[in-house]
C-alpha cells in the first residue's frame, strides 16, 4: 500500500542532490582528537592566561587536541600579531574536507605562499546550501595564519579566521559570516590533502541485502534512488531496537540531516510487517505491506 501525503514544499531549489562531505541535537563539526607536535610554535596571545594557544604546553589534554587550538584563540588579538616567517609549513595545495558528514563538503585551494602569508579561494556546503570565500591569510607562526574581513573578497559579515596546520591535517575556524556563505554553511572543519574520510560513508552497511530489497520493491526504482539512496549515503542515519504498541519487536531506522527536507523512518517488524515513510524536496511518502494497516502514519513505537 502507497500513500502519497502532499506538503508545501519547505525549500525551492534546483538541481540534483549533492556530492558527498552529526546528530539532531547538534550540527557542528567535531572532529576526533588528533596528536600535536607543533603547540609551542603558536605565536601567544598577550594578555591570555586562562585560555588560548600560549597555554597549549600546560595542558596535555588540550595540546593533543588541534582543535583546542582554534576553537580557544582570542581571534582579534592574534591578528595584533602579524609577522614574516621565513621557515613556514607549506600550506599550498589543494585541501578537501574530512573526518565529517559527506553533507558538509568543502575544498580550499592555498597558493602563491610567501613569508608574509597565502593567498586561499574555498567552496563549501551544507546540504544543498552553498558558499564561498577567497582572500589572503598572514602567518602569525610557522603553522598558523590568519585573516579578517578586510582580507576576503565581497564578505557579507565582519570577522576573522584562521589556519593551523598541524600533522598534515589543516584546521580552519571562521567567525559565521565571513565570506559568502549559506544558512549553515561554514569553512570550519578539517581538511587533507588526501582522500577525505567521512563518517556516514558505511551508512548503508546498516542494512542487510534482504532489507535494502525489500526497501526496494515496496517503494520503487525512482524513490529508492532519491530520497532513499540519496539520504542514506549523505546524511546521518540511526538504527535501533524498539517495540511497536502491539508488542512486536523491530528495527528501526531514521535518517535526517538538521533542517534539510529530505528525510525517512522505516520500521521491520519482527512478525514481517515493513512501514515506510519518506521525505523528499516537498511531499511526503508512507508505504506498508501490512495490508490490515489503514492508517497514513506510521506505528508509534517504545
């Protein structure tokens, strides 16, 4: 059984979903801890004596995590100071984001590095939103460097970002706004120079080959591809055990990405029962093989 359920299309857009790069209640980036080498080559902050990088030596657990470093900086202090360094890491080349959800994508190409600093251009992506900014960084260490508004082409908001490069991983933080940029979008994640890790990359391993088919068959060859496939392979996807009103055990599966449209919950049933219920761009979609099921909305579950 099929039932269409028509909704106001919550967003107008074009164009087929994104290429790949968590959780409801959070959508920021945070990545695992990484080991840094490089702590006390961070120019410090005057001034500073609780926080920020020239504390990064008295804290083991705060030096072994990188993004301590940009996330505690006191961003407009640091930008006081500016200086030429004649022995920085190579920043150039071309940077993918990683260790991230493939549905927050994003790439920076770094060139025409100086003593003085790097000139950047970066592109990036938050579902379907996108944004972009290019500019000129200036070192403040050997492996950090950093930029306000007044470096970056056409930026729609006041502030700084930096880069700290550390274990041949770049670390970028931007206050929201700078640039170009989306709802949601933001250039702050890590980034390599390899092949970029994300964490909903096995989101399909989920499910078992029976299940996927069964999916399959029950929806059909154009909604299996989008939103189902599409969803699965870029969004975040939770599974569970849960039991239905009746009693019956089941699995369950939700996936969603913060306040992106697209979205489903499937339910199997221990007793054979599958209830499906997606979300593309502006409808909404409930399958069931339960031919005794008469209602459009899925079964509550605990």
């Amino acid at each position: 059984m099929k039932k269409v359920i028509g909704i106001p299309a919550l967003v107008l857009m074009l164009g087929v979903f994104l290429m790949g790069c968590g959780e409801k209640q959070d959508d920021s980036i945070i990545p695992s801890e990484v080991e840094v080498q490089k702590a006390t080559e961070v120019v410090s902050v005057e001034g500073e004596t609780d926080t920020g990088i020239s504390n990064a030596s008295e804290d083991m657990s705060f030096v072994d995590d990188p993004w301590n470093k940009v996330y505690s900086v006191d961003m407009p202090a640091l930008y006081t100071q500016i200086v030429e360094v004649d022995n920085a890491d190579d920043f150039e080349g071309s940077w993918k984001a990683t260790n991230c959800l493939s549905a927050v994508s994003g790439n920076f190409e770094i060139t025409n590095e100086t003593n003085k600093g790097f000139h950047f251009e970066g592109e990036f992506l938050y579902g379907y939103r996108s944004g972009m900014l290019s500019g000129d960084a200036h070192f403040v260490s050997t492996n950090m460097a950093i930029c306000n508004q007044d470096d970056v082409e056409d930026s729609a908001s006041n502030g700084y970002m930096i880069f700290y490069l550390e274990n041949d991983s770049l670390y970028v933080n931007s206050d929201p706004g700078l640039g170009e940029m989306g709802m949601s979008v933001s250039p702050n994640n890590e980034y390599t120079k390899g092949k970029p890790v994300y964490t909903n990359a096995e989101n399909i391993k989920a499910f078992t080959q029976q299940e996927l088919d069964a999916i399959h068959e029950i929806v059909g060859d154009e909604l299996y591809e989008y939103p189902f496939l599409e969803c699965t392979n870029n969004f975040i996807l939770e599974s569970s055990e849960k039991t239905l009103e009746d009693g019956t055990t089941c699995k369950y599966y939700d996936c969603y990405f913060s306040d992106m449209p697209e979205s489903y919950t499937i339910i199997f049933a221990s007793d054979g029962r599958i209830f499906i219920d997606l979300h593309d761009l502006s409808d909404e979609y409930f399958f069931t093989n339960a031919a005794e099921w008469t209602s459009n909305k899925m079964p509550e579950v605990k």
